[in-house]
C-alpha cells in the first residue's frame, strides 16, 4: 500500500477502511450496526490493527462453522500476523474442530491437520526479530517498556487501575482513561459468564485468553479499543435487538450468543408461510433447538440475525422439533 500512496497516514487509513468493510460483511446487518456505533468504532477507520485483524479473523470462524478447516487455518494464519490474538483465535477454532464431531463423511482427522499453521507464522517472527535486534524476547520487552506489560496478577492489575481511576493520581483525562478500562473488563468478565454459562465453549475460551492477556498488565490498557474484537457481543445484541422486535419467544436469554454456538448447533426444521420446510442451523439452551427470525438458509453467524432487517416480523416462524 504505502508503495501506491506514499503517505504513510494515508495509506493506514486506506488500510483500516478497506479491512472494516470485509469484516463487517462477515458479520450480519444488525450485528454491523452494533459495531459500528459502538464507543470505539471509529478506531476501524484509523490506522489500528482492529479492522485488519477482523477481516481474516471473522471469515476464519465461518469457515470453521463449516469445517473448511484448510481455509479456516490459513485465514487464522493470517490474523497472527496482525495481533497475538490470532492464536487466541486459533486455540477456539481448535476447540471447535474438536467439538461437535465433524458431519457424518468428513474427514475431521486429516482436515484438521492444517490447524498447525497458525502456529507457523508467530514461531517465524521470533527468530525474525532476534535477526535484526539480538534479543529472542524483543516483542515482550517492547510490550513491557511501551506499555508496562510485565505480568501482574490479576486483581493487582484492576488494583493499580482503580488506583489511577479513583485516587487523584492522574489528571482528569488519564483518570477517565483508566475508568473506562474498568468498564470494559467489566463488560468482559460479564460477556465471558454468559458465554460459560451458555456452554459456548470455542466463544468463551477466545474471551478468556484475551482478558487474561490485557487484564495482567501492571494496569489495564487498550481494552476498550480490544471490544471491537469480541464478536460474540456484538452478533449477540444484534440477536437480542432482532427477536425483541419481532416478538418471537428468545429460548436462548443470552445477550451474548456469538459465532461459537454456529459450531455446536443442532438442527431444526423451520416452517415457511408458505407450508415448505427446510433443514436449518439453530440452538438454544443445552443445544436444544430455538425460534429463529428467517425464511433463508442459515449462513455462518448469521443463524440468528441473516440479515433479515427488511423483512423483519414479516412472517411468523415454527421450529420442528
């Protein structure tokens, strides 16, 4: 990019806006909306890492909804390359492909061979970075000395920043700062006991991994900005907001069903007004099959809201079980 323009600002932002509009085809309408008007959505339009890591990382979880576990390795592989979160990423899609079985005539076996790519790249960065520094250790004592990421524990890490937030210690925008850090590992913690509870598996194991690593800092930074990566919110109000208009009973009650459940669906038939059926993609509790608001074939996250926002409430749906 920075060959054709070489601007250097110029060229982060062309980035981050050509990676935001990939990702958010990969999420549905409502769940786009979400993101978009979300506190750090304009970070998408800025020269950060969240809308290129989005782009391979958001396809990545279709693909594995679907067991192309090739595909679904080399996008991840991909996501490594812009954020550590890519193997946080990697080690759900290795969940996923370990749990449900793979379809009835898949190789699961062989396919999931190709999930130790993702590991590849990362392992080839290290002695990249040993090359040109000297140091094996460059990209974590980077991380210490710019943004004190030396581990903590972590109720000394929400001590030190309820200490920056609370006590007068910081100017009034630093002690803002710091609040909003607070929030947003707040907000995590509840995304990731719903997702437990949920037995989300894959979605709560990615959550985990990701506030372990921001939430054992010396304090709290970039977290709210790292809410643009928790998908699982996103598609999960957008699933809440769809069946709350409709009026369609939610047998799920989680505000938090994310692209992990797609893995663990189980099907349902789902009566059209027009009296056909057709086999879909749907879950609830423990599995159990629950209402969707459709009448298209479920595809990826978009099982719960597939985009259906101009044809909202339009007909009512039965689930066969």
């Amino acid at each position: 990019m920075h060959l054709g323009v070489p601007h250097w600002t110029a060229a982060g932002l062309l980035i981050s806006l050509a990676a935001g509009a990939v990702a958010v085809l990969a999420l549905a309408r409502i769940a786009v909306l979400f993101l978009l008007v979300s506190p750090c959505g304009t970070f998408l339009a800025a020269g950060y890492t969240e809308a290129l890591f989005l782009a391979p990382a958001l396809p990545a979880r279709l693909a594995a909804q679907r067991h192309a576990w090739a595909l679904t390795a080399t996008l991840t592989a991909l996501a490594t390359t812009v954020r550590i979160s890519g193997l946080f990423l990697a080690a759900a899609i290795a969940l996923t492909s370990s749990w449900p079985p793979a379809p009835t005539g898949a190789s699961g076996a062989d396919c999931r061979g190709w999930l130790f790519l993702p590991g590849v790249l990362p392992g080839l960065y290290t002695p990249y970075l040993h090359a040109h520094t000297g140091d094996w250790m460059a990209w974590k004592h980077a991380q210490e000395r710019g943004w004190y990421r030396d581990f903590h524990a972590p109720w000394t890490a929400w001590s030190h920043t309820w200490d920056s937030a609370f006590a007068h210690a910081q100017t009034t925008a630093y002690a803002f700062m710091f609040q909003t850090e607070l929030v947003a590992m707040t907000v995590g913690l509840v995304l990731l006991g719903v997702l437990l509870h949920r037995r989300l598996w894959p979605d709560a194991l990615y959550i985990a991994l990701s506030l372990w690593a921001l939430g054992t800092s010396y304090w709290y930074t970039s977290i709210p900005r790292a809410t643009l990566l928790r998908w699982p919110l996103w598609i999960g109000l957008a699933q809440r907001a769809v069946t709350a208009t409709s009026g369609a009973p939610n047998h799920s009650s989680s505000p938090a069903v994310g692209v992990g459940a797609c893995a663990s669906a189980s099907a349902a038939q789902v009566v059209k007004p027009s009296g056909r059926t057709r086999t879909a993609a749907s879950f609830g509790r423990d599995g159990q099959p629950a209402v969707r608001v459709s009448t298209r074939p479920a595809r990826g996250p978009e099982l719960w809201v597939v985009g259906e926002v101009e044809k909202e409430c339009s007909a009512a749906v039965e689930v066969v079980r």
